[in-house]
C-alpha cells in the first residue's frame, strides 16, 4: 500500500504581500515578481519607542529586517548590539533550525518575531542583559 503524501508548498510572493496588507495594514508594501518590500511602525509595548521598521524579502531567500528608525544604539555599557547580522539586519531566528519556513507567512512570524526583538532591546537597555534567548551570530 502507498502511502498518499500532502505537498505543502512556499507562499508565493503575492499571498505574502497581501497577507500583510491584511494583517498588518499600517505597513506599505511594494512588490515586483522576485521580491517585496515592507515598511511599518511597530511597538512593542505601550511604553515602547515607536520602531520604523523594513522587511525585505526574495522569495525563497531568508527575508532582511532592518530598523530605520530610530537608530539602533549601544547599550549603557557600551556592549554592541546583540542578535544582529552584519549591515544592523536583526537576528529573529535560526536558519538551521528552519523556525521560518517558506509556508509561513511574514505577517504571522517576521512581523510579530520582529516585534518581540524590539522588546528584547528595549529590556536589553535596561538590564544589561539578552533575555530573549537564542545563538548569536558572530559579528
């Protein structure tokens, strides 16, 4: 007997851009047929900064988070950023360990995840102290 498999496939780039326009629209998105680009305020919490943040995105590719403002400071100690790749991308996940899959869509795990990392700083500013977990990249 053979078993019958159910083929899951990558969200196209048009179900990721109108799956944000949906569940985030406060973001702009502008797309063309191998990338989009998203751009939109975030904050984490009621006392947060208010954060503009942009996701870029190639399908098939690891999507770019960048803070555009404000700008991404030391903390009091002067330590450098945590959980940043080079060129200040954000760090929200592990490509080895496959927590982003081309099946998800960026408005239920980019977007949200990006959020939680801004929390992640703003506490980092505070405490002295990365508590939201993970590997960090080598700078």
């Amino acid at each position: 007997m053979k078993k019958q498999g159910i083929k899951i496939r990558s969200k196209t780039l048009l179900e990721q851009v109108n799956a944000i326009r949906a569940k985030c629209p406060g973001f702009k998105v502008t797309f063309d047929r191998n990338s989009l680009r998203a751009i939109g305020s975030l904050q984490p919490t009621a006392r947060s900064e208010t954060y503009l943040v942009e996701i870029k995105y190639r399908h098939l590719t690891p999507p770019q988070i960048s803070v555009l403002k404000p700008e991404l400071i030391k903390n009091f100690n002067g330590d450098a950023i945590p959980h940043i790749y080079p060129g200040e991308k954000l760090c929200l996940f592990y490509p080895k360990y496959c927590e982003f899959r081309y099946i998800d869509f960026i408005s239920d795990t980019i977007i949200p995840w990006t959020s939680l990392w801004l929390y992640y700083y703003e506490d980092w500013h505070i405490s002295g102290d990365w508590n939201g977990g993970g590997i960090h990249p080598k700078n």
